[in-house]
C-alpha cells in the first residue's frame, strides 16, 4: 500500500478529502444518534446533525484537504451552499426512507447519507475548491515563491 506521500497531488487530495468524508460522516451519524436518543425529532436532529458535518468538513478540506486554501468569504458561502443543498436533499431521502417506505431512523440515515456525501463531493471539488487548485496548477508551473499565505 502506497503511503499517501507518494501519491500523486491529486490522488493524494482525492485521498485526503475521502479521510475529511469518513470524519463528516461520523460527526453526523453521531451527532443524528445522540440527538435522536435524546428525543429530539428526527426532522430537527437532522439538520443539526448535518450543521456539525459541514462545519467539521469545511475547516478541514479548506485547510488540510485543498492546500490550505485562504478563507474567503465567497469561498465559504459556496461551501455552505452545497452544504445547504446536502441538508435538503439529506432531509428529503429521510422523509421518504422513514415516512413513506417505513425505514428504521437510524437506517435510514445510513441510506441516505453515502448518496448526499457523493453529490456533495462533487460539488465541493469542482465549484468550491476548483478555482483554487486551478491557480494551485498554474503557479506550479511558475518559479515558486518564498513563503505562503495561510
């Protein structure tokens, strides 16, 4: 097994996002667990528990994941919107999977969550983070500088 240093850059934040992935997934299955057993209602454990994965997510990815990219907030907005977007559609497969096919809360949320956490992947490595791994790719083939922002 290949160590993830001798990766290639892209395999390696390929790599990097999957390990960001599997904390996300644990804060928020976690997260959705305890709440759940505490009584809170799984419509309002959801979004909460999803709050904590995308948080989790974003400070990671921006900084360890995408070469610890500068926080701006346009960078931000466009993480939160696809985290948004997650909620929905996280939220939605819940009330289908629990409500209307009769699914278990906590089985349901393993369902569901794999299918958010592909679209989002997608979302967050093309729209949020892409521009800044295009100016990462185009500085690499520009004399490196001393020193850097972070």
């Amino acid at each position: 097994m290949r160590r993830l240093q001798e990766l290639t850059p892209e395999a390696e934040r390929v790599a990097r996002f999957a390990l960001v992935g599997v904390g996300n997934t644990l804060v928020t299955l976690v997260s959705y667990a305890v709440l759940v057993w505490l009584g809170v209602n799984y419509i309002v454990a959801a979004p909460i528990a999803w709050t904590l994965g995308v948080l989790h997510g974003y400070l990671w990815n921006r900084s360890w994941t995408f070469e610890r990219a500068p926080h701006r907030t346009s960078l931000m907005a466009k993480y939160v919107a696809v985290g948004a977007l997650g909620l929905c559609l996280n939220t939605a497969l819940l009330v289908v999977l629990v409500d209307a096919v009769g699914a278990g809360k906590l089985p349901a949320e393993i369902v569901a969550l794999p299918l958010v956490v592909l679209s989002t992947f997608a979302l967050n490595r093309y729209w949020v983070f892409g521009p800044h791994l295009r100016e990462l790719a185009g500085s690499a083939t520009e004399p490196e500088e001393l020193g850097s922002a972070g």
